[in-house]
C-alpha cells in the first residue's frame, strides 16, 4: 500500500473530528465573544495535534526506509562454473576465491591476507554477473546481489544505512558473497562535496575495513568504467584483485553457444563452431540473444528445431534490424548495388584475411539501404597498410557514387562509411602514433593530429578510387549480378573477381 495512502488513513479520524466541531462551532450564535474562546482554543489544539501526527508519520516512513532498504534474501544459487564459458584467466581467478571462501582459517594460518574485495570489470554482457552467481553456487554459501544504484536515494544517510545493513546479514550468515553490481553508481572519484553518494562510499570503505582475516566473506562489484572509480576503493584491503572479464575468443564463443544451446533443439545443420568464427567481438548475453532470437524465427516457421538459416537470419536481424521491402525505384536499387558492390570488391583484395559472409541491397529497420557483412580475422596487431585498406574499403561506396553520379551530384548515403573512415584515422593518428610519410612518431599539437588524420583519408580516398578504375569491369559485373539476386555470397563475389566478364557466374 502507497505511503500516502496510509498516512491519509492515520490521519482521517483527525480529519473528521475537526469537521465536525467546525461545524458545530458554525451553527451556534455566541451571545458575547467570550463564550467563542474556548471553541477556538480547542480548534487550535485539535490543528496542531493534526500536524503534530502527519510529522511523527513522515519520521516513521523515513525511518523506515533508513532500516529497510533494498537488501537481498540470502539464498544458494544453483550455477555452478560448469555452466560459465568464459575466459580461461578470469575463471581461474575466480577458482581461487572458492578456496578462500571455503578454507580461510587454512590462508590465515600461513600469514596470506584474504582479498576483501574483487573487482571484475570489462565490457556489458561479457558475464559478469553470472560469474559471480556462479562462484557463491561453486562455495555453496549464500550470494547478497544488489545494484549500485540501489543505495542512491534522496535522504542523505539512507544509501550508508543500506550499506551497514547488507553488510550485517552477510556477517550473520558466516560465509558469503556480496555482489554489487554497477558500483560506480556509488564509487566514482569524490569531488568534497557532502552529499548522499559520497556518504555511501565513505560506509562502504568502512564495512570493508571492518573484515576480518577469518571471515569467509567476500565483496564481488562489477563495472565497465573502472576509470571513474575513487582510488580508496581500489587500494589494497578493499578491491584491491581486479579481475578482467573480456570479450570472448573463438574458442569461448564456441562454448558459450553450446551452453546456451542445450536447452534448444538444434538440428543437423547447425555447426556451433562455424557460428563462432563469424561473430567476433560479440559478448556471452548476445551470443545468447542470437540464439534466443533464432528460436523464435523457428517457432514462426513452425519448425521442432533451430536450423542454420534460423541463425543467420537472426545475426541480420541483431545487426542490421528486420529487413523491409526492396527499393522500387530503379536508379536507386541501381545506386545502391553499385555501392555495395564497390564495398564487397574492395574487402576481398585489400583485405584477403576477412571473410566475406552477406552482401544484399535489401533495405532494413536501422535505416540502411542496403549493407555488405565481413568477418576480420581475431588478431592483437593490426599495420598501417592494413589499417589504411579499412579506410578504402569505407570510402569506395562514395567513390562509386561519383563515378556513376558525378562530383556534385553524390548522396547522403556514404554517411556512415565517412564516419567509420574518420574514427580510424584519428586512432592511428592519436592512439597508435601512425603517421602517413613521416619519420616523427609522435604529434602533440591538435591541428598537426587533424592533419596527419586528413592525410589518412586522402591517401585512403585515392586507394579506392584507383582500385574501381583498375578493376571497373569486375565491379560491373558485379554490381549486375546485385540487382538480379539481391543478395550475394562470398563465392558470387569471388568467382566475379576471377571469372571472364562474359562467364555464366556474373
């Protein structure tokens, strides 16, 4: 029941009550003005004793939520790390925090500090949350999951009560796992002011002091913005271990969707591996959305089982939107084609390593008019002529639109490219110190960085364009085979570059 409600219950017999005598006051005709005086004594009396319960009602509320908060139920979850594909670096951190869990006298006895706290940070979906479920099920103990922003509330002093208290639960049960999820809500760099936040970081930073070496607690948060964190909770005694949880590799992808598909039936035709090499850079919870959005394409259909069709279809949809209905108009199917084309030509040779999966002009939901899909192969190092063949590979769509159109005549539909074209540029110029033509590694002031990252483009700009005048019949042909299929395979456009211009395949 709503706050106000029940403070309007407590309060309606008082109400009442003065109604009343108002109205009796109302109907009587006081012969001397002295005979009032008692009448408007008691109304005083009964206005005050009114206010006087609405405050100690608004006490007992704030009171309440100081003592109540939002702390968890202590419950033993069923995930165990069986259950968790993830990175082999972090998973073996997080073993050792069952021994700690499980035998902190035997770590005491040797004279090692237990970690208090963990941090795992790294970026959304990579399965933060369901390590930290998993270890508290590994440890058999209690798991105390909340959210940072949780303790965030308007009355100063609310959040630090909420601190103190799940603290205390988890002290009661003995051995435990606090986890806090998105702690920089309440653990970003204090900036000495005295407010609501900063109160909860300093309780926060207490309750972790106040551990001791043989209690089998520990405190997991989690965050994507280790930047902004206060440096107290990152010196040794709080969150001191920091563990990385980064996007998985192939292999992990690989596990991920194994896990995620044993409560899915698949059928013949699905090979979890080959899904895995063409979803680089996605993280555990979309790798497990794809699956969850491919089985929702075979119940459509009204199939028993997930297909390899279901799955593609399902990997278009997450990253371009549902398709809508193919362009009508002629010079832009044809524009469009030669576009894409342009962009499918340019990635099978400047950069032969990457897999060409899907080049179509059907339109989709995001607002594309149509897209070429490559997989890059899975390495640290990228060198500046590979970096340089990704600029092209962005800007041959406008320089096929140029072609075709003319200088003055060229759409907004190269947007998206320049901006991809523009981000690299400034990276290998800021970030990597990649210069085009010059010995100095390093450039400090920003118009030098600008121009160096102008020259990156031109350079790129010029790369494409020779590449279409070079090879200008294969990107014909193939932009004609486009509008008559509308959607191409890596083979259709291989056999393009390599076949006759009078070959059956184009």
């Amino acid at each position: 029941m709503p706050s106000s409600i029940k403070r309007g219950r407590a309060l309606l017999p008082c109400t009442l009550c003065i109604l009343f005598i108002f109205l009796f006051l109302l109907g009587q005709r006081p012969a001397q003005t002295g005979d009032a005086l008692p009448y408007g004594l008691l109304l005083a009396a009964l206005v005050l004793g009114m206010l006087l319960a609405a405050g100690r009602e608004k006490r007992r509320e704030h009171d309440l939520a100081r003592m109540g908060g939002p702390v968890p139920m202590a419950q033993i979850p069923q995930v165990r790390f069986c259950d968790v594909a993830a990175n082999e670096e972090a998973m073996s951190s997080m073993q050792d925090l069952v021994d700690f869990i499980r035998r902190p006298e035997a770590f005491a006895g040797m004279g090692a500090r237990i970690p208090r706290g963990v941090l795992l940070h790294g970026l959304p979906g990579t399965g933060k949350t369901l390590m930290a479920r998993a270890l508290a099920g590994e440890a058999g103990v209690p798991f105390f999951a909340v959210n940072g922003a949780d303790f965030v509330e308007m009355y100063v002093g609310v959040g630090a009560s909420r601190i103190r208290s799940l603290f205390a639960k988890a002290r009661k049960a003995g051995r435990a796992v606090i986890f806090i999820d998105e702690i920089d809500a309440i653990g970003k760099k204090r900036d000495n002011r005295s407010d609501e936040r900063e109160q909860t970081l300093n309780a926060l930073l207490s309750e972790m002091s106040g551990f001791h070496q043989h209690q089998g607690v520990v405190v997991l948060a989690a965050t994507n913005r280790i930047d902004t964190l206060d440096e107290a909770l990152l010196r040794a005694g709080r969150f001191d271990r920091q563990i990385e949880v980064p996007l998985p590799g192939l292999r992990e992808r690989e596990l991920i969707l194994s896990v995620h598909a044993r409560t899915r039936p698949m059928d013949s035709t699905v090979d979890l591996a080959s899904v895995a090499a063409q979803t680089p850079l996605f993280s555990g919870a979309r790798l497990e959305g794809l699956l969850n959005e491919a089985a929702i394409l075979a119940v459509k259909r009204g199939s028993s089982s997930i297909s390899r069709q279901d799955i593609d279809t399902a990997m278009d949809t997450l990253l371009f939107g549902q398709e809508r209905s193919p362009l009508q108009r002629q010079e832009e199917r044809h524009l469009t084609a030669a576009h894409e084309a342009a962009h499918a030509l340019a990635t099978a040779i400047l950069l032969p390593e990457s897999s060409i999966r899907k080049v179509s002009i059907i339109p989709t939901g995001r607002g594309a008019a149509g897209y070429s899909m490559a997989t890059p192969p899975e390495k640290l190092f990228h060198r500046k002529q590979e970096l340089l063949g990704h600029i092209a590979v962005a800007l041959i769509g406008r320089e096929a639109e140029m072609l075709i159109l003319g200088s003055d005549n060229v759409t907004n539909g190269a947007a998206n490219d320049i901006e991809k074209a523009a981000m690299l540029a400034q990276r290998m110029v800021c970030e990597w110190g990649m210069l085009p033509g010059s010995e100095e590694p390093y450039l400090f002031s920003q118009p030098q960085k600008d121009a160096a990252a102008q020259r990156w483009l031109q350079l790129g700009q010029q790369l494409a364009a020779g590449l279409l005048t070079s090879h200008r019949p294969q990107w014909e042909q193939l932009t004609r085979l486009l509008l008559e299929k509308e959607v191409l395979g890596e083979s259709d456009v291989l056999a393009c570059l390599g076949a006759a211009p009078e070959s059956p395949a184009c």
